[in-house]
C-alpha cells in the first residue's frame, strides 16, 4: 500500500518534527492534540524548522511556505478517515498510548496503518487495544527527528509482513534510513544506548572522574556529544524511564545508577528544567558536586577508576546479545548506531569496532570489568564461543565480519 496522506497524534516536539519531515517529503500531514494552543505550539515549530532553512540559505522562502502548507493542524479527528498511516507521539505512558489507539479505531479506515513511536513499550500489547493489530507497527524517530536520518521499524507479533514493508517503504519516502528490528525491551538502539549513560552515572557518582572529563572522553572517542550532554538534551526522565524497562526486563545488568533517582527526586530532568546534570539556568540551588558527595557518604561508595571502555564495552557487548538473539543483523546493527547515535563513523559501527579491538581482547576486557564491577559486564556467550573458536575479528580474518587477510 502507497501512503499518499498521514496523521501525528501529539504536537510537542517530536511529533511536530515527524510532521515536518514528513511535510519536507510533500506529504500532507495532519497533527492533532488535545488543546488548540498545543498545536499551534506545533505548528510555530514547525515553521522555525523551516525558517532555520531559509535563513541557511537551503531553501527559498516560497518553498518553504509550501511545505508548511502541507501541515493542518487540529484538535479533532476531521479529515482522519483520509489517511493512510497514523504515527502516535504522546508521552511514553502504555494507558495513555493505548486510549489514543482506542480511539483512532472509529476515526480511521480500516486500511489506516497505526504506528507508535514509542521508544521502549511493547508494540504487542499496544495492539490489543485495537481490532487491527495486524496493522499496528513500531516506528521509532529518533530526537531531533529532523536531523536523525534512523527509523527503527519494529513489528509487534501479530504485525503483518505487508504493514512492516509499507512502513519501511515509507520511511525511505521522507528520506530516513529504516532498520527493522524485532521487537525486544529498548528495541535496538535505547538498549544499546542505555548501558552506556548508565555506566556514566556509574563512573560519576563513585568519582572515577568528573562530569566535564567524562564527557571530552566520549568526544574524543569520536562521539558527537557526551553522555551527559546527551541525557539533559534527552530529558534525564525519559532516560531514567527506559532505564526502568530496560531493568524490568534484563535485570541487574541494567541496574540503575543511584545518581538517576537523586536528580529526579529534585526534577532537574535537564535543559527543559534548567539543571540536570548541568546547570542551565542562573543557578542557586544545590550543585551536582553536592548531590554527587551526599549520596557518596550515604551509600559508602568507594572511588574508582575512568576508562572509555567502561562506557563503550558495555553497549558492544549488548549488541553481540542482540545479535544472538536475531533482534538484528550485523549490518543493521552498526548502521543503527551511526545514524541513531552518531557512533563514530570512521569505527563503522559497534561491531566493526570490535572487530578492531579484537574479540579476544575485548572478552579479556570485560572479564577484567566484571570482577570489578560486577553483572554489568559479563560477557555474551556469543562472544566466549567466537573467541573458542579463533574467530577474534580482522587479526585472524573473521569476527562479526569477514576481512581479507
């Protein structure tokens, strides 16, 4: 099925960028919220979006009128039965995405394609909600969505191959790059991701080193922000919600960093609140470095030491788990971490970086981790049978992928 129309359910950020980069690839868009001052809200987004173009220089003004034409905003379903495809952009709340389904049901033809994007809920359950979970998919962007070229595509189990396919076509249309990924906790790249911001909190809150050091260590791995500087873009409630999935789901390898908690408990979510790991705002209320020492004494936390494979391993060794358990393949993996996360791309991705490394100095590595630090870094089974079997990575010609020796 071509889709020729869509709809975004939510006009705050995300959804009114999934709106625009739809508008960008000429499709008309209606964006609906609750509250008429929520979409105009949206609306003023997108216009800014395309006001930014033009100010760069990468499009005329008349141009950019037309796009923003293509965007009718809302706060009814009027002109739903027309649409070929509805992406879901409320908050990450499973009642409140599957009251948005729920209602979608009668306001939409039964050809309508129904996508969520969330970022860790299952897909499966999300479609009983509907009398069309063949039709119901997974269709995660990735913030900002006008700049981040990944879309995962992620079929729940009743999820028919025709929806999946339209959906990546689709995707391809308004220029992104799909990766289909089987559904799991975190999906693909949140899972990954997660180990990682976690394992920064780790290393903060036992004072391996500072907030700043951490951070220029990711940057110059190659990485285009820190891992702290990414949380308070994020929004450090969103992560630390994943960060719950992740846990409900794998367990005590995911085990939240306490740090996580204390700044919730003082909302400082991030640049939206004006504090989360950073200050943004004109300051006067405790510094990390207080909250950091507090929790320190209160939990007896003893010091220890910073690397970058404290941050990196863990997200490798999480994908060699994806893989063994076909949520994705090599390629789409690393491909995933380029264009998700900005990964570096000069280290092709997780995989190929290991490759690199060479598995039997990585399995070493995170051997060594685990007796320091514990679940966090116990090594995938995948990756001790390749290492039994000589299968190291580019020294020897083949790991995750073969090389010419």
């Amino acid at each position: 099925m071509n889709i020729y129309k869509a709809a975004v359910i939510g006009a705050g950020t995300m959804g009114a960028e999934i709106a625009q980069v739809m508008s960008y690839a000429d499709i008309p868009v209606l964006l609906k919220d609750v509250d008429q001052r929520l979409v105009e809200q949206g609306l003023n987004k997108i216009k800014s979006l395309y006001q930014g173009r033009v100010e760069k220089g990468k499009m005329k003004a008349s141009e950019a009128e037309e796009k923003i034409k293509r965007v009718t905003g809302l706060t009814t379903f009027d002109g739903f039965r027309d649409v070929d495809l509805v992406i879901e952009a409320v908050p990450e709340r499973m009642d409140l995405k599957k009251k948005v389904f729920q209602e979608l049901e009668s306001n939409v033809s039964d050809d309508t394609i129904l996508a969520t994007n969330t970022s860790a809920l299952s897909i499966s359950e999300l479609s009983v909600a509907t009398h069309r979970p063949e039709k119901v998919v997974g269709m995660h962007f990735f913030f900002p969505a006008h700049v981040m070229k990944l879309v995962e595509v992620i079929p729940g189990l009743m999820t028919s191959d025709e929806t999946v396919e339209d959906v990546v076509s689709f995707s391809e249309t308004i220029r992104k790059i799909p990766v289909r990924v089987n559904e799991c906790a975190g999906f693909l790249v949140n899972r990954l991701l997660m180990p990682y911001l976690n394992e920064a909190a780790y290393c903060l809150q036992e004072g391996a080193a500072t907030l700043e050091e951490i951070d220029q260590s990711a940057t110059a791995f190659g990485l285009p922000m820190g891992p702290f500087t990414l949380v308070d873009n994020l929004g450090l409630d969103v992560c630390s919600d994943v960060v719950q999935v992740l846990l409900g789901s794998y367990g005590n390898r995911m085990a939240p960093a306490e740090i996580w908690e204390k700044l919730k408990e003082r909302k400082r979510f991030g640049k939206k609140t004006g504090a989360g790991f950073y200050e943004y705002g004109t300051g006067g209320g405790e510094t990390l470095q207080k909250i950091v020492g507090q929790l320190r004494q209160e939990l007896r936390i003893q010091k220890t030491t910073f690397s970058i494979e404290r941050l990196v391993y863990p997200m490798i060794n999480e994908a060699i788990l994806c893989l063994e358990e076909h949520v994705s393949s090599e390629s789409d993996i690393d491909m995933a971490m380029v264009a998700g996360i900005g990964f570096p791309q000069d280290k092709e991705g997780v995989l190929h970086f290991a490759d690199e490394v060479g598995l039997d100095r990585l399995l070493e590595t995170l051997l060594s981790l685990y007796r320091d630090f514990g679940n966090r870094f116990w090594p995938a089974p995948l990756l001790k049978r390749m290492v039994g079997a000589g299968l190291l990575g580019k020294k020897t010609g083949r790991g995750f992928f073969e090389y010419s020796t």
